[in-house]
C-alpha cells in the first residue's frame, strides 16, 4: 500500500512537470491541476480488480493520493519541497493518518 500510495503522488508531481514543460509561461493553471487529477485519481474502474481486498486496496490509495496531492497544490515551492520530503519518510499508516489529519484540519 505504501509503495502504491507514494507512486501515485510521484506520478502525479511528474506530470505536474511534464504538462509545465509545454505551457510557454512554465506555469499550470488550477484547470490543468483539476484535470490531471480527474484522470489519475477519479476516473478509474473500481471494478478492475476481481478481487474485493485488492480493490479497496487500491481504492484506498487513491482516495489519499487524490487528497494529499490537492493540499500539496496549496502550498508554495519550497513548503511543498518540505512537505514532499517528509512524507516520502514516512511509513504506510503514518503516511495515511498525515492525509486524514490535514483532510480534518481543511474541513
């Protein structure tokens, strides 16, 4: 689960940067942001996998990748550096109670 977590935030920091490259200002608008994570996170089958423990699994994972990777575009460069290194330490369950805690600290 950590590894699944950790990849979908890295993938979505990679194409944060991939879709900066092709805009000439080098910035990414909320709309790009929105869109991205629509497509990494919301549109995905639940039901791709037949098993039940491997899809809450994974559905999981995406609901706190979807969540942190939202609160990771609230904030600035380098807070978000400082951010994005402390979590990269962190274990599964620590990782995941930091996602819930700043869910709550939001709401």
């Amino acid at each position: 689960r950590n590894l699944e977590l950790q990849a979908q935030v890295d993938t979505y920091l990679v194409l944060l940067l991939f879709v900066a490259f092709f805009r000439k200002t080098q910035r990414v608008s909320r709309t790009d942001r929105r869109w991205l994570r629509f497509h990494l996170f919301a549109a995905q089958d639940p039901h791709a996998y037949i098993d039940k423990n491997i899809r809450r699994r994974y559905l999981e994972a995406t609901e706190l990748a979807a969540s942190y990777t939202q609160y990771l575009d609230t904030l600035n460069g380098m807070r978000r550096l400082d951010e994005i290194r402390r979590f990269r330490s962190l274990d599964y369950t620590a990782k995941k109670q930091r996602i819930l805690a700043l869910a709550d600290r939001s709401a």
